[in-house]
C-alpha cells in the first residue's frame, strides 16, 4: 500500500476516535488543557479536527460552548493556584502591584483577562496573577467563561476556513490540511506569545486602549521580524568563518 494511502488511513482512523469521544471528549480535553497553567497542550487543534465535519450551525456552536466551559472551568482551577501563591508571599512587591492594580482598575482587569482568553496569547501570565491579587471571582470567571466560548467558536470558524481552503480548494488529502493547519497555529501562537501582555495590561490600566494596541501591534512586527534577524546573523556569522578559514 502507498505511504500516502497509509497516512490517509491513520488520519481517518484517528478523526473516528475523535468522533466517539463526542462533547465528553471536547469537554475533558479543553478543561484539563487549560487547567495546567503555560502548559500550552494542543487542545484547540483536538477541536478543529473534531469539527471538521460537521456543517451545520447547531453543532459548531454547540461543540464550540462546550469546550469553551470546559476552558473555563480550566481557568478557574489557575485562578485558585494564583490565590495560593498569594498566601505565600503577601508582603511582596509583586502582591502588593497585582492588588492595587485589581482593585483600583476592575473593569481594566475583566477587559484584560477577556482579551487574554479570546485571543491564543499565553493568558496564564495575566490570570494567575489576578488570583494572586484577589481579583473579584465572580468577574473574573464571567470574563474567561465568556472569552473562552468567543475563543472556541473563533478557533472552529478558523479551523473549518482554513481546512476548507486546504482540502476543497487546494485538493490536499485531510492529513496534510491538519499538518499545515497546525504549522500555520503554531506560528501565529508564537508571534502572539511574544507580546509583553502582563506590560500591555499594565499599559491598558494606566494610558488607555490606544497606546496599548500600539505597544501590541509593535511587539507582534517584531515577533515577525525576529526569526529573520536571527536568520541573518547566522549567515553572516557562517560567512565570516568561511572568508576567515579561506
């Protein structure tokens, strides 16, 4: 049998035990992924692939609320880790920091950890020091149920775009979509994960949104930039040892 047979073979049989775990599954997934905190476990590709065949409305959506529970309850386990460092040390600079900003920007902080939970940044930075503060509960777990669950939804809209224009557009077999699908998040997880968002909470408390969008959408062309700047000190690097050696 073809390699490519093989693989495609392999693809359906996982997409099959994916789809006997049914909403369990999403549920069980998505909670222990975001309950371990800056363990960034691929619980979001789980969902896609799960997703990716279904069409209607009704079940996105529903798949979707599950998992963005489920995340959620995940963040609240974070949010009671946060609680407990706190008791450790609550004389400390940082406590002291953390506390003043959760309860003197309240609505500064549920927008923060909103943002940190629709978007794929690394939200642990931003949620476990609002438990280490003391953040009010009740908002803080109205704003990660909420991002979480716009996450969700954003995360399967993105996985069905992005696999319908691989397979049906591009004619690429599924197990292919799935491997550029998440080349393609691992990328964008990354440009993401090298903002400052802790610095970009603080900003938003202190300047407001729109010097805090700027800090952002400049560590984002950084992030960009990087990987070629490296790339390029590398070549000169090695082409200075060459013309040394020559």
């Amino acid at each position: 049998m073809p390699f490519h047979r093989v693989v495609d073979e392999v693809f359906a049989l996982a997409e099959r035990v994916l789809r006997s775990t049914g909403l369990y599954g999403v549920f069980f997934v998505s909670l222990v992924s975001n309950s371990i905190p800056f363990v960034a476990l691929p619980y979001l590709v789980y969902i896609i692939v799960y997703t990716s065949r279904f069409t209607d409305f009704r079940s996105l959506v529903l798949i979707a609320v599950v998992s963005g529970i489920g995340a959620g309850l995940g963040k609240i386990i974070v949010y009671f880790i946060g609680r407990g460092f706190s008791s450790i040390s609550p004389a400390s600079r940082t406590a002291r920091n953390w506390s003043y900003l959760a309860s003197r920007h309240k609505v500064a902080g549920f927008f923060a950890i909103l943002f940190v939970a629709i978007t794929p940044a690394p939200d642990d930075v931003v949620l476990i020091p609002m438990g280490f503060a003391s953040y009010s509960i009740a908002l803080y777990a109205l704003a990660v149920f909420l991002g979480k669950t716009v996450h969700s939804i954003l995360a399967v809209v993105y996985g069905r775009t992005v696999l319908n224009l691989f397979e049906e557009k591009l004619g690429l077999p599924l197990w292919l979509s799935t491997l550029l699908l998440i080349a393609l998040t691992v990328v964008v997880i990354y440009v993401i994960g090298q903002v400052d968002w802790v610095k970009a909470t603080e900003l938003y408390a202190s300047r407001g949104l729109a010097t805090t969008l700027k800090f952002v959408l400049v560590s984002v062309a950084d992030a960009l930039v990087k990987p070629f700047r490296h790339l390029a000190r590398s070549v000169t690097r090695i082409l200075s040892f060459i013309r040394s050696r020559v």
